[in-house]
C-alpha cells in the first residue's frame, strides 16, 4: 500500500480551462510534475504531497507577476464580429474605386486624391488617407481587397471591430505621411497596401509586446515579430504600384508595416485594458469612417 503522502494534492482549482493549462505549464516548466483533472465543472491542477508547498509557491509567483495584465489567451476577440470590419473595408474600397474611376460630383478624384509628395509637404495632408482608395487595375484592387480582408480580420481580433479598424487606416495614412516626406516632391502613389502592411504590422507589434508581458512568453517574445517580417518581404515586394509607374512602392510597404508595428505595440504596452473595453468600440468605428469621408470631403471640397 502506497504511503498516504503519494496522494495527489490539489495546489489550484478554476472553472477556465485555460487557466488551468497554463498552471500546468508553469509547473512544467520548473520541472513539477502534475496532473490536470475535471471535477464537475471545476479544472483541478494537482501534485504529489511532497512538492504541494513548491507548486503552490510558483503558481503564486506567476499570479503576481502577472497582475494586472491579461494573458494573450483572454484578451477580448471579436473574431464572431470581425465580418463587420471585413465588410466595412471592402465597402470602403469599392465605393471610393467606382466613385473615382466615374468622376462623381465632376471631379478628379485620381489628381484630388492621390499621394502627391509635394502638396503633402506643402498641407495637404488628406492625400495621406484618400490614396488608400485609389487602384490601377482591378488587380490592384481585388489583391488590397483580398488581403486586406485577411489582416484586417486578425486585427479586429486582437482590438476589437471600432479600434481594429481606426488603427489600420491611422497607420496607413501615418506611413503615407512619412513616405511622403522622404521622397521627392514629385513622388506619387495610390493604392490600399500601405495600410494592408499597416495591419500586418500591428498584428506583429501588438503580439510582440503582449508577449513581453507574459513571464513565461517572453524569451519567444520575438516570433511574432519575425513571423509577420517574413511575411512583409514575401508579400511586399509584390503588391501595390506607384501612380503612373510599373514599380512596387517597397518604401510605402515597410513604412506602413513599421508605423503598424509600433502602433500595435504601443496599444498592447500602454492601453491593454482602457481602448479594449468594449464600450469605446462605437467611438472608433465612428472615427474610423470620419477620417475616411472626411479626408475626401477636403480632398474634393
């Protein structure tokens, strides 16, 4: 008969699954033994008697240093809505293409709406956000379509549908800003891209730095970052065009995944919890079409 001490003690009890996984993992990882069970609907991690003190110490140990801040398993998803901003981004892209490519209201919108790097430098800093509609080609478009509809997805997940949204056109118009002021005057551009490589980068910045936040992430804190730079050299050097020109803006792409990533990451260090609250998501949304229409209303004003 085994010694009474051998019984598996429980050292944590919680109705999340996860919660009790990464206790386990905590464990693990300090070499602990462990055994994860289901008691009605309770998750229970148990460890020998002998090592019960140990285990119960460590979990502690993680719970204060993690106090405060949420594990990347519960940030708060939107991934059930993030239809709303996929269908929001194609909407927004299509409307301004048709209108554009009819002339509505008998104006230009291609000469009143591009990234025009001199009037950028001389004001007119609506260019910024207005280009991000304007396409080539319906390849142009449909590539900006399809991906955007991707990376955007993924965003909306990680900041919820309002900010998700705000967040990747902001971050294109910064890098058009930014593009703008690093090239010639006579440089032009258009197209969504930048602000497709915008999302991509806040998906790398947000989980980067979400990561750091972990104790027991943060040695790999670094994959996200590199993942999704990997990604930017294999999709960027073969997306978008500068306006009048058969080359791809590389420039406009790295800027729009470098302004994306240190946005992410700033929303993920300083305003986890405030901007995530679900409450500012109607805010943003509404912001997020203001500065689109409202760009082009000062662009064909």
């Amino acid at each position: 008969m085994p010694p009474a001490d051998s019984e598996p003690v429980a050292v944590a009890r919680t109705r999340r699954p996860r919660t009790a996984q990464e206790y386990a993992l905590v464990l693990a990882a300090v070499g602990i033994e462990c055994e994860l069970d289901q008691i009605a609907d309770e998750y229970v991690v148990a460890v020998e008697a002998g090592g019960a003190e140990r285990a119960a110490r460590e979990i502690a140990l993680y719970e204060e240093e993690n106090r405060g801040w949420r594990p990347p398993e519960e940030m708060p998803l939107a991934l059930s809505e993030s239809w709303g901003a996929v269908l929001a981004w194609v909407m927004l892209l299509l409307a301004t293409q048709t209108l554009s490519v009819s002339r509505a209201f008998g104006r230009d919108w291609w000469s009143q709406g591009d990234v025009d790097a001199g009037l950028v430098q001389q004001g007119e800093l609506w260019r910024t956000i207005t280009a991000l509609g304007l396409h080539v080609d319906a390849l142009h478009l449909l590539g900006n379509v399809l991906f955007g509809c991707l990376f955007v997805a993924l965003v909306v997940e990680m900041l919820g549908t309002g900010l998700g949204l705000f967040a990747v056109i902001a971050s294109g118009g910064l890098a058009n800003l930014a593009n703008s002021w690093i090239n010639e005057p006579s440089f032009r551009a258009v197209g969504a891209s930048t602000a497709v490589f915008a999302a991509l980068g806040l998906l790398g910045g947000h989980r980067w730095q979400q990561r750091k936040l972990v104790r027991r992430l943060r040695r790999s804190s670094w994959i996200p970052m590199v993942a999704t730079a990997v990604l930017l050299g294999y999709l960027g050097s073969g997306s978008g065009r500068e306006l009048g020109a058969t080359r791809v803006d590389i420039t406009g792409h790295v800027l729009g995944f470098a302004v994306g990533a240190l946005v992410g990451g700033l929303l993920a260090r300083y305003a986890p919890r405030t901007l995530a609250d679900q409450r500012w998501q109607p805010g943003f949304v509404g912001a997020a079409f203001a500065l689109w229409i409202g760009a082009w209303y000062l662009a064909l004003a």
